[in-house]
C-alpha cells in the first residue's frame, strides 16, 4: 500500500431519526445498520466502512442524543458523545424537515463545537421536503451560532448530495494505513448483525404494539458442508403480555417475522438460510450488564 493512502474516522452524530443509518447504508451500499421508524434504534455503535481510491472512510454510527433516563438510554447516549472525540471529522446531521431546527439541536452543536475535532460537517438532511429559501435560512442560522467547517445539504434516502459530501471526507481524512482490507464493510460480527435484523423486522411489523422492551440474540450458528447456515435467536421482551405480541395469534407473528428476517439474511450471505426465533421474558434485561455488552455498550451511570 503507498504512502499516500488516507484513513479515518466519520462520526455521524444527530438527534434521533435523523437519518444517520440510512445515510451510513446509502454511502457504503450495503445495509450495515438497521433502520425503523421508531427514535433511537440504533443503540450501538457501528462501524461502516467505504474504500474508494486511496482514501478508507470509516464510518461511526450512532445512537441519537437525547435526553435518557434509564440504563440502556443512557449507555446508547454515552456511546453517541463517546465517538466524537474519536473522530477525524465529525458530521452535525440534522433532520431539515423538523420545525425549530436551531433550538432543537442547540446542545448537539455545542457539544460537537467544544469537542474541537479535526473537520466539523454541518450536514442538513432529507432536504427534498424544503424550500430552497428554507434551507439557506436554517444554514445561515445555524453557521451563525456554531463554527462548522463547512456546511452540506443532501437526502440520504434518494442519494441527493451524497457524492459531493463522499468526495468532502476523502479530502479532509489524515494520510495513513488503511485500518481494513479494501472489500470490508463493517466491523460487526455476523451474528450480531443477523440479530440486529430481526430486530428492525420486530419493529418495522410492530412498532405501534411494542415499545423499545426487546432484545434479540443469535444463540447458536451451525454452518452445514452443503453451504447452509442453520441460525437460532431468542427475542427477549419484559413482560408476557409483550411475549403473546411477538407470537401473535397461532405462532402467525413470530412466523412472519422470521420469514421476513431470513429472506434478507438469504440476500446478504448469499446462502440458504434456517433460521429458528423463539421468544422469552427477561424482565429487566436492560439494566443487566451483560446484555449491554453484547451489544457493545457500558453501564454510564
């Protein structure tokens, strides 16, 4: 590898829903994060990662910032602030479409600004839903109270804007080796990854039944010598009555669900896939230390 090579670290950082996993996915063309319309549903951190000409770009995606007030909220928002002093270049993303853009991602900038990184993005998304008028009022304000380095205005569902902020970071990244062999996507293991899959088709068919009480872990993962996979995971909620909605009436929800789980699973390891979901009441699992770690989080009281 030359000399010339570049590498470094993008933390994508914002309010929730703001479109940061859908932004990450379009980017490296491959979903590596999981997306729903529900807020906060990435809770780790994720690592994407984009090799194009000499440049690696390693993205961070992160829980959105809010305001926690249990354990596992106040894990995921430690690990969104926690990325930002790793970061070469430090994306303020912002959801154009929202009323009192300015007021409402205050704290954000001023955490992002003290922060000092490298290059600080101020990057306003989903901008097809504005009036150009709009946009240039809500960059002008927001240069105005907080130092960005530079500002972008893309739609990261439609791709709009996205070559000219790629282009952006492989400027801006610091020369060096790159941290990953050139064809890596992300740095999650595949059995987190397949967990995390089942999780967004938990919330993409349930999302008005079932709160954020779940969790999903791939408990065994059998590889066959015909090339199939054979993947087992428990979907752990709080109560029984959450249980009975995961399985809905007959086993037909939890059915539906792994069939809609394992058809990606298909596309993405290009292999024919088994898997088995079965659900369990953990109560509290949570506040419990060990299910934080498997998903890569620390207890931040």
């Amino acid at each position: 590898m030359s000399s010339d090579t570049k590498c470094g670290f993008i933390a994508l950082i914002g309010l929730p829903n703001a479109g940061k996993s859908t932004l990450m996915n379009k980017v490296i063309g491959a979903k590596v994060s999981i997306i729903s319309k529900k807020p906060q549903t990435t809770r780790s951190r994720v690592l994407g990662i984009i090799t194009e000409g000499a440049a690696q770009m390693i993205f961070i995606d992160t829980p959105g910032i809010f305001k926690p007030t249990k354990t596992l909220e106040r894990a995921m928002v430690g690990a969104a602030l926690d990325a930002i002093p790793e970061a070469d270049i430090a994306v303020h993303l912002i959801d154009a479409s929202r009323k009192n853009v300015a007021a409402i991602n205050k704290d954000i900038a001023e955490r992002l600004t003290s922060a000092k990184p490298r290059k600080l993005y101020l990057v306003l998304n989903k901008v097809d839903q504005m009036d150009k008028e709009g946009l240039l009022a809500m960059s002008a304000e927001m240069n105005a109270a907080h130092d960005y380095d530079e500002t972008f205005m893309i739609s990261g569902l439609k791709g709009a804007g996205l070559a000219q902020l790629v282009a952006a970071f492989a400027r801006d990244l610091p020369q060096g080796a790159w941290h990953y062999d050139e064809d890596e996507l992300t740095d999650m293991p595949m059995r987190l990854l397949a967990a995390e899959l089942t999780r967004e088709k938990v919330f993409q068919q349930l999302h008005e039944e079932l709160p954020y009480e779940i969790f999903v872990e791939t408990e065994s993962w059998e590889e066959f010598d015909n090339g199939d996979l054979k993947i087992s995971q428990a979907i752990s909620v709080e109560k029984d009555s959450q249980k009975g909605i995961v399985l809905g009436k007959g086993g037909s929800r939890i059915k539906a669900l792994g069939q809609a789980s394992r058809l990606e699973l298909e596309e993405m390891l290009e292999r024919r896939v088994h898997l088995k979901l079965f659900v369990k009441v953990q109560k509290n699992w949570a506040d419990r230390e060990e299910n934080l770690r498997q998903m890569g989080l620390s207890r931040s009281d």
